[in-house]
C-alpha cells in the first residue's frame, strides 16, 4: 500500500543538492508507477521552483514511458491480434492521457457511414468505391503532402482529428474499418511506400507467389487509388528491387507497429528529439530482428 504522507515527503526531496539522495527519491517513487502520477501533478502545479517542476515531469514521463514500454511488450507477446490495441499503444508514446474510447468511436462513425450503403451484392470494385468515397469525399481524409515528415502524421488520434496523415497511417485507418466490415483489405510492406491488398477470401489464409491470391491493390495515400501487380513490378524496378513475395503479400500487425516506430524515429531524428528517438529505438527493440 502506498503511504500519502511519505509520497508527499519524497516529492519535497526530489530537488535536493545532493544526487544520491534524489536518485533514491527518484527510484522509489518510480516503484509505486501510476498510483504516485497524480500526487506528482498536484506538487507540480503548487510548486515555483524550476528545478522541481522539470524533476517531476521527467518522472511522470518516464512512469508513463514505461507503461508504454509494458504494454508494448505484452501485445506483442500475446500475439498482436488486434492492430488498433497496437497502435493506440504507440500513440500513449506521445499522448499518455488518450481518450481510447473517442478513436473507437471515431472509427466506428466512419464505418458506420459506410455500413449505410453498402449492398450484400456489392462487387470487391464497388465495395472499395464506396470506402474511397466515405473516406475521401463524406470525411475529407488525405495524404499530408505539404509536411510529410511531421511526427504527428504517424498518431492515430491526430489523423482523425486532423484527417490528414502518412501512408501507413491512412492505410491503418482504411484497412482497420475494412475489417470491421468483414472486407478482406491488409497492408503490405513496400520499400518507401506503404498500400493495401484486397485478398480473394478463399486465400487469406495462404498467399500464393508474387500475390496471386490478391485481387487488386489500394493507394490509401492517393485516395484509395486502384492498381494491378504489375504497378507494383515497375515500382520495385524503378528501386533496383527484385520482385519477392514479401513485397506483394499482406504484412503481420507487427511489421505496421514497427513501421510506424521508424517512421517516427525519422521525424524526430530530423527535428533533433534525440530523448525521443533513443526511447522510440528502446521501442522497436521489443521486436526480434527479422531472421
């Protein structure tokens, strides 16, 4: 049980001169976790001293940080199932106090529009037509094109409240609400792109050489434009890459979450975050390196 009075003592020692008593404070109080954030805003907001205020927000950040760290670990381990648990995960990395329940709600809306109009004999064609439409056209969804390389492209909660984003956050956003339509679209991992495959539903569970159990791909960053394997030749050609199944078959949930962890990366990295990039690179090294 976690003694108030204590907490309270501790918080005032955080600021003291000498560095090992305010490591020890520190360490102690990072043990109680979350149950000790609460009293650590509370000294923050009563507090004038500079030194103080900035000790605890490292603190708090590095509790919250940690959580993060926890529940990265744990999807990850329990199979990483479902891709939006993954990447509300990553969006606590920036907004610890997310509203989960609003994203859900946002992404059930926008299904739900779609759901409206949708018809039982609906051709794959037609189906995706209508989402293009929902999500372009009724909802104004689109690539951000004129700041690519903001951090905040790569947030789910900043997408949809923005509804401007990166290809692998559009694609996240397009492929999720799919889904929850029973409509087999998944991402697929390209070399400096990132689209979505519409999977014939007798194959999901095995793809055959070069996607043949696809039937048409998806630009989610080009308001859901739709092309053919081959565009997917010429563009591995126009990258000196050989053509290899990983680069035409759906991706694991796994490979999204990392993807999106790099691409942060390099937005930091560019606007010189190194903290930031060092706990995102303690982030990705939750996942084992691809054999």
């Amino acid at each position: 049980m976690m003694n108030e009075k204590e907490v309270e003592s501790l918080i005032k020692l955080l600021d003291d001169p000498d560095a090992e008593i305010s490591k020890h404070v520190e360490e102690k109080l990072l043990s109680y976790g979350n149950d000790v954030i609460s009293y650590l805003e509370d000294a923050w907001s009563q507090s004038l001293d500079v030194i103080l205020q900035e000790r605890i927000e490292n603190l708090v950040h590095k509790i919250q940080f940690s959580n993060v760290k926890r529940d990265l670990e744990l999807w990850y381990i329990s199979g990483a199932f479902d891709l939006l648990q993954g990447m509300l995960i990553i969006n606590k990395y920036q907004y610890p106090d997310l509203d989960e329940q609003k994203i859900i709600n946002q992404l059930e809306d926008i299904k739900r529009d779609i759901w409206m109009q949708m018809l039982y004999e609906m051709s794959p064609v037609e189906k995706v037509k209508l989402i293009n439409h929902i999500l372009y056209e009724t909802h104004g969804f689109s690539g951000n094109t004129t700041n690519h390389q903001d951090p905040q492209n790569s947030y789910l909660s900043q997408v949809l409240e923005s509804r401007k984003g990166n290809q692998i956050l559009l694609a996240v956003i397009y492929s999720i609400i799919a889904q929850k339509l029973d409509i087999p679209i998944y991402g697929v991992n390209l070399p400096q792109h990132f689209i979505l495959a519409y999977v014939e539903e007798s194959s999901e569970d095995g793809y055959s050489d070069f996607g043949s159990g696809i039937l048409f791909y998806i630009n989610a960053f080009n308001k859901g434009f739709l092309f053919g394997r081959k565009d997917v030749d010429s563009f591995l050609k126009q990258l000196n890459l050989k053509p290899a199944n990983h680069f035409y078959e759906p991706c694991s949930n796994v490979e999204i979450v990392q993807r999106v962890i790099r691409n942060l990366i390099s937005s930091y990295d560019k606007l010189s975050a190194l903290d930031k990039v060092a706990e995102l690179e303690e982030l990705l090294a939750i996942f084992p390196e691809p054999k």
